[in-house]
C-alpha cells in the first residue's frame, strides 16, 4: 500500500522523531534540576514553561547532528508532523489552570499532556512504540502524581527522562529493523 511505503520512508529518514525526543530528554532533565532547586513552587512552574522554549531550537539541532531530515518536505506527510506537534498546545489551557489552582499537579498534566501527544505518532512514523509509550507515560505519571500527593515533584520529570529514554530505545530500534529493509530494497 502506498501509504505504509511513504509513512516507513518518513520514519527512516526522520528517524522516527529521534531528535525531538532527545530533546525532550535534554527539556524534562532541565526540569528535574529545577523541581530540585530551593524555589517555590509556581517559580518552578513558570521556569518549566519557560525551558520548553528551547524544546525547537534544540530538536532542530540535534536532529541535523544525528543527520535526521526534521522537515521531511519531500514527504507527502511532512507538514503533518508539524501539525501533530502543534495539536500539544492546545492542551495547554489545562496546564495552565493547574499552574493557577493546582500547582503541585502541574508538572504532572504537563508531563501528562507531553506523554499523551505521542500516540499520534504511532500512525505518522508507522512505530508501534509510540502507540504502546503514550498511554503507559500517562499512566505511570498519573499514578505517581497521585502516590506523591505534592511531595518530593522531581521524581515525575525524572521519571519522564527514564520514560522518554525508553521511548527513545523502541523507536531506535524500530528505526533500525525498517532502515535495514530500506536500505536493502535500494530506496
């Protein structure tokens, strides 16, 4: 099926995303130190929103250094990307009221939110991993959000870093088997 041809294509060359979750592993370690820091609380909240700025910027560049195609616009799917990205913001709102109402559960929605994004990717890279990562990041933050009950909160951007690194060694492997076929059959 030609779709499946262009979805596996996207994958090897982009990697299946590789650069942007080594990028999300630099971000939620950024975090980790931050929720380890003797701040308050909503300091800590709006330091984390601001590391997640460096999350393009940093996903660019680690992508070339990896020499992944970020862009993919020789992909009929490129853009989508992009888009599937962007479609996280719109979370956003909920990370906000838990800033203002809840803010010892805001790292766990963002870390929420972040894991969840993933399961779109599943479709877009054609990686199985991304489909079975999302729902276990959301629930393995979930219930650790709810076991610490405000208290020592570094434990769940550190346990997005094991997460996401796990994530990172599927889709590694994932990347591999299909650039091993691809490379085969001469693409």
């Amino acid at each position: 099926m030609e779709i499946t041809r262009i979805r596996n294509e996207l994958s090897v060359k982009s990697k299946n995303g590789i650069g942007f979750l080594l990028s999300a592993v630099v971000i939620w370690s950024i975090i980790t130190i931050l929720f380890l820091l003797p701040l308050e609380l909503n300091q800590k909240n709006i330091f984390m929103l601001f590391a997640t700025g460096l999350m393009f910027p940093l996903s660019v560049g680690i992508s070339n250094l990896i020499k992944a195609d970020w862009k993919s616009k020789d992909n009929p799917l490129g853009d989508l990307g992009l888009y599937l990205n962007l479609a996280q913001l719109i979370y956003f709102p909920i990370l906000f009221w838990g800033i203002i109402e809840s803010p010892s559960n805001a790292i766990m929605l963002f870390a929420i939110i972040t894991g969840a994004h993933f399961f779109p990717y599943g479709w877009f890279y054609n990686a199985k991993s991304y489909y079975a990562m999302a729902p276990i990041i959301s629930i393995i933050i979930m219930l650790l959000g709810l076991f610490l009950d405000g208290k020592i909160l570094w434990l769940e951007p550190l346990a997005m870093v094991v997460l996401l690194l796990f994530l990172i060694l599927m889709v590694h492997l994932d990347y591999k088997k299909k650039s091993f076929k691809y490379i085969r059959k001469g693409a």
